[in-house]
C-alpha cells in the first residue's frame, strides 16, 4: 500500500486575546489566523491526506463568530480529510461552535468524552478520537472502551498531558503502550516536537504551530507523519509567521540610551531580516560605568516601530564597592549594610539568602541611581 501522509496539529488557540500584547492582541490574533490558512495551504501543497488538529484549536472563551467563520471557510477548501478533538480550552458544550451544523462535509469532529472511531477504508485508516466536555478530564479518555482492526493503520488523536496524574486527560506511558494504536497525536503541551515510541505506539505533542508568548520562541511547526504498512516517520514542516524573540544584549560598552536603541537595532536586523514585525523581549546585560545613565522608556519609545517590544534591565552598575561602602552618604550606608548581609550569608552557606541579598542589593543600587525598577 502507498505512504499515508498525516498533517498533525494542535493549540493554535485561534481567537485568543493576548492580555500583554496591549493594542496589538489583535494583530497577533489575525496573524494566528493567517498562520492556519497558511497551515492548510500547506496541507494541500504536499498531499496530506489526513489533518489532526489535537484541541485547543479555537479558543471558545474569546472567538468571535467572524473568525469560526473564516475558520470553516479555510478547512472547506482543504482536500484533506481532517478530525478534530476539543481540549480544555475550547471543550465541547451546548454553546460550542463544534456544534454548529455548518462544518464543511470533509471534517469530523468528535464530541464525546469517550473514544469513537471513525473508518476511512479508503486508505485502510481508522482514526479514534474523543474531546474535553468540561475544562478538566480526569478520567483517561485511554480507558474507554474500542475495538482494533489489526488489518488497519489505527491512529488517534487526543489532547492532554503524558503523565498519570493530571487534571487533563492522564494518559500514562502504560496507557499509551497498550493502546494498540499505530500514532497518537496529542495536543496541550505547547513545547517543540520530538517523536516518542513506546511497544508499538509512536506518539507526539505537535507544539503550537504559531507563538502567543515568550514561551514559544522562533519559527513554529507543524508534524508531517508518513506511515505505510511497516514504517513511520516524522518531519517538521515550519510555518513562517511572525514570531517572538528573546535577545540579550551587552550594552557595557554604551554611555548613552540612543547608543543602546542603535545596538540593538543592529543586532536584530541583522539576525532577523524583516524585523519589524516581529515581537521582542529585549534584556540589557553588562556593567555599566557609574554615572551613566540609560532611560529604559525611551529606548522602548525609540524602538516604537517595531511591532512590540519590552525592554527589560539586568545591568549592573560598575562601582568600587570598598569605596562606596566609605562613604558618608546614603549609598555608602547602603552599600556597606548590603555586602556585610551578603558576606555573613555565604559565611553560613545559605545559598537562598546569597540570591536574595545579591538581588536586593542590585536593586536598591539601581534606585539610588535614579534607574528604572
């Protein structure tokens, strides 16, 4: 028989609204729904012949019915066959929008909490699913009962964490081995990919294809499986959106705050080509000189036309602390009352107490100096 190409895919949380990002949630959230037409022209472009969408696919809370129409716009146009399960964020009730009558005649979504099976004889497939019907799961949806075809490639699709104790779908590595599955495609952790084996079972987390915060950073993917009778194997397809990046830089060469902004402009176009719409977390590091001073809310005012970008400050102020601590002055007083509490922690070995007068310290260093805290 010929290679059975699969699109896996999960937690895109489309609609979601992105408290931090401010006044520009909403492009994010239209570049999240972008980055799925994208997904599913993809799916067309290589052949796939079924689509798994692992839950938390909408984000129920916040979508608007704009967007589920867009949605159910995009997946009629694909050629695939595509099953879809609710996670914990968009679980299946009487106001779901899985239950509208309207979704295009080549998707299936399940809406039971117990797993069903579907039968694609036309590629020798069955594909078994079931979804959340409430925000927790505690019950595995691994211990309902179905019926295996042996003579069939039998794949699923789930969401909800690999572990036995959880609040969402406790699988279990035992549970998963028993499955008798030939892939399981789980949704819910967030993190990149990596393809899992236990007895006969591959299984995967698909990672969230499009980033929503500083925790999913870079380029984002979706699976690609191939199976055929005897063999399985994963790829990552990247989706090319607009994404987050975290970047340090060392700024104690600078003496100036648009000394700083002409740095990191520098540094992240030069690594990032089209930056501009991109979303950056920026953390200064490095010693810097006594007396100079950086005005944090203007470098983030000067980086202003970049999508989004936060400024965060790890310097340390450069001072000759056997100096300071000398002298009659308020940061004298300080200084000498911070290192002596630091000195008589590491004479105790409280590592724990170390961090946090090293921390306070810093602070209260930057305060005097007039920095932001």
């Amino acid at each position: 028989m010929r290679k059975i190409k699969i699109m896996h895919m999960a937690d895109f949380h489309i609609g979601l609204d992105i408290s931090f990002l401010g006044n520009q949630s909403r492009f994010r959230k239209a570049e999240v729904l972008e980055g799925f037409r994208k997904t599913c022209s993809l799916a067309n472009e290589n052949n796939i012949d079924i689509i798994l969408i692992a839950g938390d696919f909408l984000e129920s809370s916040t979508i608007e019915p704009a967007y589920i129409a867009q949605v159910k716009s995009i997946l009629e146009k694909v050629n695939a066959k595509v099953f879809i399960v609710a996670g914990n964020h968009d679980y299946i009730s009487l106001n779901s929008p899985y239950m509208d009558e309207d979704w295009p005649a080549n998707v299936h979504i399940f809406k039971n909490s117990w797993i069903e099976k579907v039968k694609l004889d036309d590629l020798n497939v069955d594909v078994f699913g079931a979804s959340f019907t409430s925000t927790y799961q505690r019950e595995s949806f691994l211990d309902s009962h179905y019926e295996i075809d042996d003579k069939k490639i039998n794949i699923m699709v789930l969401h909800g964490d690999n572990t036995e104790d959880s609040l969402y779908n406790p699988m279990g590595i035992s549970k998963i081995k028993d499955s008798k599955m030939r892939y399981i495609a789980l949704g819910h952790i967030h993190k990149k990919p990596d393809l899992g084996m236990i007895g006969q079972t591959y299984f995967s987390y698909a990672g969230s294809p499009v980033g929503q915060s500083f925790n999913e950073l870079g380029e984002r993917s979706v699976m690609i499986i191939e199976i055929d009778q005897d063999h399985t194997s994963l790829s990552e397809m990247t989706i090319n959106s607009k994404a987050f990046y975290r970047e340090k830089i060392n700024v104690s060469k600078m003496t100036s705050s648009k000394e700083a902004y002409d740095l990191i402009i520098q540094l992240i176009s030069k690594k990032y080509g089209n930056y501009q719409d991109n979303y950056y977390q920026i953390i200064l590091e490095g010693e810097i000189e006594e007396g100079i001073y950086f005005d944090f809310d203007v470098i983030e005012q000067l980086l202003g036309n970049l999508r989004y970008v936060k400024v965060i400050d790890e310097t340390k102020v450069k001072l000759n602390y056997d100096r300071v601590r000398k002298e009659q002055s308020l940061k004298g007083i300080f200084v000498d009352k911070m290192l002596n509490l630091i000195e008589d922690a590491k004479y105790s070995e409280d590592e724990e107490k170390v961090l946090i007068y090293e921390r306070a310290f810093e602070l209260g260093l930057r305060a005097l100096e007039g920095y932001r805290i």
